[in-house]
C-alpha cells in the first residue's frame, strides 16, 4: 500500500493504494474486496474534500496521479473489461455497510457456533449438545435408586392441560430391563424401542437374557453418533437405565452427549436439585435396603421435586425390577397405599418427638388421642381441593 505523502492529499494516497490491485491473482477475491472497500471510501471521499470530481487528469499532475485517474475512467468506460467492475464492487460495498447497520443483521450473527452440531466455537464446545442438555433439565423430573437386589424408577406425570392425559416416562425394556426418561418424550420413545429391538435380537442370538451395560454402551454409541454427523441433531432425552444381571443391580444414565454413568442413585429433569440433596443425604444406606425402603425414599425424593404440591398417586409413577421380581409398573392404588402410609409416619413423627424420654405405654396412649384427632381433621383433607392442578 502507499504511504500516506505529506505532499499528496489522503484521500488521493487511499485511491492510488486502491487501484494498484491488477497485480492480485483471480484466486484471491477477499484481497480483491478489501482493496474495493478503499476503492469505495476514497470515492467518496474525494467529493467531499474538492467538490466534484475531475474527468480528465490536470496537466498540472504528477505521473502517478494522471496514471490513477486514467485507470479509474478506464474502468468507468469499460466496466466489463474486468469482471469485478467498480460499479458492482461499489453497490456490493454498500449493501455490506447497510446489512452491517442494521440491529436484526447484528442479531441475526450473534451466535455463529450453534447452527450446526458438528461446529465448534472457539471455546471448544457444541452448542447443539449442550442445548440438548438444556432440554433435560427442563423435562419433568425422574428418580432412579439402587440395592443390591432390586432397583426402582420414579418420575413425575405432569400433562400439559387439566384436559389432557399425561405423557408416559417409564418403559418396560426387558423382563429385567426398564428405563425412565427425561427431556423429549419423544426422542424417549424411539430410543426405548430400539433398546427392546436389542434385547430381543440378543435373546435370540443368544438365549441369554442381555447384560445391561451391554445394553447402555450400545445406546450411548447411537447417541454420539448424532453429535458428528451435521444432518442429525442431538437426542434431547435423558434415560435412567436401571436392570438386573448376573453381575447384580444397575442403575446408568445416559446423557444426550453419548456418555453414560453409574450411579447408587441419581435424579434428573426439573427441580431435581431438591431430590439429589435428599439421595445425597441417604445412599450410603441404600445397598442394604429392602424393597419397601427403597419404594418409600422413592417416593420422597419425588416429593422433594413438587416444591410444595402434594404427593398423589396420579401425578407420579413407580416401577420395581428385582430378584425374583420381574420389571413392572405399580397400579395407582398401591402406589396411593404407599403414599398414605408414608404421610402417616411423617405426621406423627413430630408429635413424638417431643415424649421420646418418656415411657413407651404413656406415649402410646398419648399417641392414641392424638392420633385420632389427627384422622379427624386428615379426612375432609381431600375434600378440600378436589381439582388437579
């Protein structure tokens, strides 16, 4: 580029600077563009500076100044000569500068990393993952716990309206096989019937009933697959894989990422936090614990996920694979029996606090008058809110 003379106008300097591109090669348009944009701001700066522009070079000029004109009004004259004429290269220019005005065409660009799931932004991450992730944690929430003889998937049913049913979260794999989702129901059913569609081949392969981590290494290897190919996307669903082998109980889960994770217990979806404080608290205890235990800090944990609503059979749903046990769904009575009992223990577990000195007769005859009280005002309870939220 020529330097800037003391004796030489500017904006003449930028103009000399931005006709000396013949010398470029075809192949290289971006230089080409970046000497229009000169070409392009001397132009209008000439005007201003000395009021119209001369046509003809001045007899007074220096060589390099009637050779830069004469270029210029060669173009003028020609444009075809070369492909990349003044005039489009000036009415390109102008579009770019109004594109780049606008505040849509700004925020139409602020984020260039996530269009496509096999691009990485300069941080080295995949947005599209990520946003898959996202999608997870806003799904209603799903509990999954672990002994070493039997596992249990809890989730919360919410439906959409008070008009409509709820979407179903937990799928019955194999006769020692289930799984409870989060995130897309969708991408949850697909991926629950392709986990049946293997377990069956193997049995048949086999006869032998399928490994569960067999199983899991299996679906995250299908889910990263979309992670590099640019025509899929991401599966936005989270699975708790819980199963019974010859190796014992286990509980996985399988992010939308393609990696996967075992767990004594684990909760993901909404408001799951709460639930995790609460497993966080008692895993240590849940190796040991029968069935009935681990159905009841199920149910807990799903109660820590309402904030506040009231645990009920219709809005949550519990499912047993064990030792002896195949997998299967709990009915809404005995899931409501469960619940029931449940509320009864935490009822009376603070009015006996305070007696715990006393003797074991006088606090079951205290118990007794209080407990009845209790049953009096616990029975127009459900009376009281008689719509489902």
């Amino acid at each position: 580029m020529t330097p800037i003379s003391p004796h030489k106008p500017a904006h003449l300097c930028l103009l000399q600077s931005s006709l000396s591109y013949s010398h470029l090669a075809p192949s290289n348009p971006f230089l080409i563009l970046a000497y229009d944009k000169i070409a392009v701001a001397s132009h209008r700066l000439e005007p201003m500076r000395k009021g119209k522009r001369k046509k003809k070079p001045s007899p007074g000029s220096s060589q390099r100044e009637r050779e830069s004109q004469s270029h210029l009004l060669e173009q003028k004259e020609n444009p075809n000569k070369n492909p990349h004429s003044f005039t489009e290269r000036e009415r390109h220019c102008d579009f770019c500068l109004e594109r780049e005005t606008k505040n849509d065409a700004v925020k139409m660009f602020r984020n260039q990393y996530d269009t496509d799931v096999t691009t990485w932004s300069p941080a080295g991450r995949l947005f599209q993952v990520e946003y898959a992730m996202e999608a997870v944690k806003q799904g209603s929430a799903a509990i999954g716990l672990r002994s070493k003889t039997h596992v249990v998937l809890a989730c919360v049913n919410k439906a959409n309206s008070e008009l409509s049913s709820h979407q179903k979260k937990i799928f019955k794999v194999d006769d020692h096989i289930g799984v409870a989702i989060a995130g897309l129901t969708a991408d949850g059913r697909v991926l629950s019937r392709y986990m049946r569609s293997e377990a069956i081949n193997y049995n048949y392969t086999y006869e032998s009933p399928l490994p569960v981590g067999r199983l899991v290494v299996q679906l995250a290897d299908k889910a990263q697959v979309c992670t590099q190919r640019s025509w899929k996307r991401p599966y936005g669903v989270g699975l708790l894989v819980g199963g019974l082998d010859e190796s014992g109980a286990h509980l996985y889960y399988n992010c939308p990422s393609g990696n996967y994770f075992e767990y004594q217990a684990f909760a993901i979806g909404s408001r799951s936090q709460a639930a995790k404080t609460y497993l966080e608290r008692r895993f240590e205890n849940f190796t040991g614990s029968t069935r009935e235990d681990l159905i009841k800090d199920a149910l807990i944990a799903t109660r820590e996920t309402l904030q506040g609503e009231k645990l009920r059979s219709s809005i949550c749903t519990i499912a047993v694979v064990g030792v002896g046990e195949p997998f299967h769904i709990l009915d809404q009575d005995t899931v409501q029996k469960l619940i029931d009992a449940f509320e009864i223990v935490q009822d009376e577990a603070p009015a006996a606090e305070p007696d715990a000195g006393a003797e074991p007769a006088a606090a079951a005859e205290e118990g007794e008058g209080s407990g009845a009280g209790a049953d009096q005002a616990a029975v127009p309870e459900p009376d009281v809110a008689p719509m489902d939220i």
